[in-house]
C-alpha cells in the first residue's frame, strides 16, 4: 500500500486527489473529479485521523 501511496504522491501532489485515487482506483476518482467531486467521506475520514495523530505526537513532543 505505501509504495502505491507514494506513486500516486509522485502523480498527484494534493492529498484529496491521492486518498481518492487510492480508495476508488483513478478512473474513478477521474469520474467524480470530472464533476466537480474532490473528497469523499472515505478522504475525509483519513485526513481526520492523520489531524489526530498529528495532535498526539505534538502533544507527547511537549512532554520532554
């Protein structure tokens, strides 16, 4: 799965557009960018959970 993230970071710079690549394959994503589409419940789930990862390792950083 990483080496698949990082090839699809390589083509597609934002986020969103790699999350959805990732999750629907890139023809689908293309569909749903073709209307107007750039995030999905499954992105924004994702993009959630890295906030709160983020937010735990500033935290625990803090505390040395």
């Amino acid at each position: 799965g990483v080496f698949i993230l990082r090839k699809l970071f390589e083509q597609y710079t934002e986020p969103n557009l790699v999350l959805m690549s990732y999750n629907m394959g890139q023809t689908g994503a293309a569909r749903l960018w073709k209307e107007g589409i750039y995030s999905t419940p499954y992105v924004e789930n994702i993009l959630k959970y890295q906030a709160e990862f983020n937010e735990q390792l500033e935290g625990k950083e803090g505390t040395n």
